[in-house]
C-alpha cells in the first residue's frame, strides 16, 4: 500500500510541475505545468451538518449511532485544477469505515471516535492540503433530559445581536446541538449556531421575543428565554459630569485601574450606546461605553460625541506619578489582597466589605498572631516630590483586644524597589512602629503616616524628590500580635498617598468625616 501510494505521488508530482520532463520523441507528451489543488473542503448533507458540533479540543464532530451511514462529498480548490482524484481515509476501522466518502458506523465492532480524511491523490503524504471531521459513534441514543440556555444579554438593540449558550444535560447526550426557533421572525430571528439578530421593536417601545432551542434526538426536551428588544433613539447631545476632572482638583490613581463616567444625554431615553468614546493618548487611558481603563501616568482628555449631530462632551482627567489610593469601593479590583499567610494550622484571609475589608490573622506562634497585607497591583509607584506622605487607615489590635491581653504588635514596611536612576530602596523607615505620625479617629482606628521626604529607607536613604521608585515588593507588615493564643480580625479601611500631613487630616475630616486625636 505505502509503495502504491508512493507511485501515486510521484506521478502527481510530475504532472504537477514539480518534476520537469522534456523528449524530441513526438509520442511522448511534453508536460510543463499543472493547476494542483490547493485546498479540499468536505461537504456534510444538511440534515447531518445541524448536528455537527465543537468538542473541548476544537474538533468538529459528527455523532452517529451504531449501524448508520453518511454520504459525504468534497470540494477542491482552485476549480481549473488538473487532477481531482482524492484519497479518504479513516484513523479507526473498527469505529467507522469510509469508501469513496460514504461512512459506515460499524455494528459490535467498537465504540468511540475516529478522524475521517480526504486528500487529493499525491498529496495524501502530508502537504497539509487536507480535510478531516471527527465522527464520533455511539451503541444508542441518549435523549437530552434539560436544555439550559444563557444568552450574551438580555436586552438587544435593533441591528445588534446576542449569542445565546447552552447546557445539554446528561453530557453523555448523543445529539449536542439544538433546534432554534424565534417566537416572533419579524421582530428577531435566531440562526442555527443560536446567534439572535434583532430586527425590529415594532413601534416605538420595547418588545420582547422568546427564543426557543430545542433538542435534536426526539425527546422534545427545550430550553427558552426571553430577550428584549430596544427601540433606537438616537442622541441629540450628551454632556459629561466632571466631578472626576482635574480642572476641579480631582486626580485619579492608576492603580484603581478604571473609572465610570457619569454623564447625561438629550434626550433622556436615547440609545446611549450610540454615543462614541474617545481618547486622546492610549498610552495613558483607553474608554468604552464610557468606562475608562487606566494605562500609565500623565493627562488624558476623554471625548464623548453623538454621532447624528456632531454634538459632543470632553473630561480631562490627570494620573499622576506617586498616588496610590485604595479605599475597597470595588469589589472586582481591589490592591490589597489575602496573602494567604498561613502558620501552626491556621490561615489568615479578607473579607471585602463596601468601603473596608475584615482581615483574619493567623497564629504566628503559640502567643503571637499575625496577617501582613500585601499590595498585589505591581509595580507600586511612589514619588517623594509628587506624594511624599504614606498613610493607612486601620485598626490597631492594641487598643482593639487590649481587654485580651494584646499588648503590642509590629508594624513594619517592608519595600523593594528601583529608582528610574537604577538606584536600590528597601525597607520603608527601616524598623517596626517607625511611623512618623498616629491619628486616632473617633471610630477607634487609627491612621499610621509615613513621610518619605524625612524617613530614610533601610537601603537607599532618602527617596529622590526628582524621580519616582518602582517597587515590586510592597507590604505592610502587621505582625508580633501579642499576647494571645487565638485568631482575631481587624478591618482595613484605606490606603492613600498625599502630598502632605495636612492633606491628610483634611481627608479623614472631610471625607471620612471622623474627629481624630493625635498620637504622634
């Protein structure tokens, strides 16, 4: 067989081209060239094609049951080729059989899968011009018992579409694609891969359409769900709330990574989807729907226009060098994160809360507890002429478990990074407790101040004030929690940078709105 096929090929290869030949004997022809084909397309009958569905390593696959048969055809390209003889194959013979394109799923002689090929003749060695479907056979049918379906979204527009899922349960069910069906066609219509087009509301409201997929195999077995459909009406003006612009002093910290725009349109009930966001540096910001994702530092104006009148609304928003800010507003994203520390048995762990995370220690030894918290979005950047001042809000254990027995515990910054210079900084202040300043608010936390243009680094000093430093380590540690021999928990409020003490202290009365006394 492989010598026939051998033979085969070489002689495709000369016909081909690929193999030049020449004579002054006028009985022999003089071959210069042929069209050989540069791709085969199967061709599966459209009663069998809606059954062909995509397994979990990309394979089309068709199912069949014992004892059926399918005809299948081909396709080569370019048209204008000069030999069209192909050669089918079947990787498991005793799974399924092919004879000149006609599947046979054998009876008593084995289950499973097995990938059919065709390939034009000659090239069957493998020069990659083929085509394969995967046919997996099965004893009997396994009806479907429930059909779930998730759609993209519920509500589409006229013109959009939505991709609905589904679930077919068992998963041993023979037949994994459905039957789609659209309670309304002039309204949307759903095509065979479950994709709904919405074509019209009717009027001038919204209008609902169920769709419909139902199993293959007989069973009757459906899932449904229902969309809306959402008229168009097109924005005449939109205008952009500027809380968030640093024209009215705000700036926005990198890494709180996103911001959602508020802004309002003319008229109240347009299609906002409509609306086209811009960004003036990609480099700094990108936009969509008007939800900006933040890039890297600097300015960045955000533009949003209506497309029918020209009409349009523009933000500037600043994110400067140096300011971190995490007050746990998102619960998706937040910088401070479960280290997931763990000692002696116990693990510590958080627990986000709008606006404050609770945090478990874990047992540091058989008298102390401990439950670092550790920044996760890195780099973090700090930049000592831009935010020289670091500050927490959180509780202190001290004062919090004092009727426990809690005497003391350690806070230490532990920090490595690089200047842009290349220069070398570790260890915040350099020691535990080594906080320049304590604020105790009335709520009985307290607010723990770092001022990196007077507290040394370990190693490097002082931070520059003309650079920034990027650092990939980057925790506070909340250790040596004595005395007590059980977990306890303390909450975490925020984490900020400032540009100076008094910023600070305007910042926990006028946004905390909380009195404070000064410890240190």
């Amino acid at each position: 067989m492989i010598t026939k096929i051998n033979k085969i090929f070489a002689a495709a290869l000369v016909a081909c081209g690929l193999m030049a030949c020449s004579s002054d004997d006028e009985r022999i022809p003089n071959v210069t060239s042929a069209n050989c084909p540069s791709a085969i397309a199967l061709n599966v009958p459209a009663d069998m094609q809606r059954l062909i569905y995509t397994d979990n390593t990309g394979a089309e696959v068709l199912p069949l049951i014992v004892g059926e048969s399918v005809q299948l055809g081909y396709t080569l390209t370019p048209e204008d080729i000069t030999f069209n003889e192909v050669v089918w194959t079947s990787s498991d013979e005793t799974v399924a059989t092919v004879d000149n394109g006609k599947i046979e799923a054998l009876s008593e002689k084995g289950l499973g899968y097995s990938i059919v090929s065709v390939a034009p003749t000659g090239m069957y060695a493998g020069s990659g011009v083929l085509s394969t479907l995967k046919v997996k056979v099965a004893a009997h049918m396994q009806q479907a018992t429930e059909i779930t379906l998730t759609p993209s979204a519920t509500e589409v527009y006229e013109g959009d579409q939505v991709t609905i899922d589904y679930e077919i349960s068992p998963e041993s069910a023979t037949y994994r694609t459905l039957s789609w069906s659209s309670s309304d066609e002039s309204a949307a219509t759903v095509d065979d891969k479950g994709v709904v087009t919405a074509i019209s509301t009717g009027g001038n409201t919204t209008k609902t359409v169920t769709i419909t997929g139902t199993a293959m195999d007989g069973s009757g077995v459906s899932g449904s769900v229902e969309l809306t459909l959402m008229r168009i009406v097109q924005p005449e003006d939109v205008a952009i709330d500027q809380t968030y612009s640093v024209d009215n002093g705000y700036y926005c910290a990198l890494n709180e990574q996103t911001l959602a725009l508020s802004f309002t349109t003319t008229p109240v009930d347009c299609t906002s989807s409509l609306i086209e966001w811009t960004t003036s540096n990609e480099e700094v910001a990108t936009v969509e729907a008007g939800v900006v994702t933040f890039k890297g530092f600097g300015d960045v104006t955000i533009t949003a226009t209506c497309p029918e009148t020209g009409k349009s609304s523009t933000i500037k928003l600043s994110i400067p060098v140096g300011l971190l800010r995490e007050t746990f507003h998102n619960k998706d994203h937040y910088s401070i994160y479960n280290a997931a520390q763990s000692g002696n048995g116990t693990s510590s762990s958080h627990e986000w809360h709008d606006g404050y995370v609770t945090i478990t220690t874990y047992k540091q030894n058989a008298t102390n507890q401990r439950a670092d918290l550790k920044w996760y979005d890195l780099p973090a950047t700090l930049h000592a002429g831009n935010y020289p001042i670091v500050a927490i809000k959180v509780d202190d254990v001290k004062d919090l478990y004092s009727g426990e027995g809690v005497t003391a515990r350690n806070l230490n910054f532990d920090v490595v990074g690089k200047s842009e210079s290349g220069a070398d900084f570790k260890a915040l202040a350099n020691g535990n407790n080594k906080y320049m300043g304590d604020l105790k608010c009335e709520d009985g936390s307290h607010v723990f101040i770092y001022d990196l243009s007077t507290q040394a680094f370990g190693t490097g000093g002082l931070a520059p004030t003309n650079e920034s430093i990027s650092f990939n380590t980057f925790q506070l540690k909340y250790a040596d929690i004595k005395t007590i021999d059980h977990q306890i928990t303390y909450n975490l409020y925020w984490f900020q940078t400032f540009k100076s003490v008094d910023d600070v202290k305007k910042y926990v009365t006028e946004v905390d709105k909380q009195s404070y006394t000064v410890i240190k």
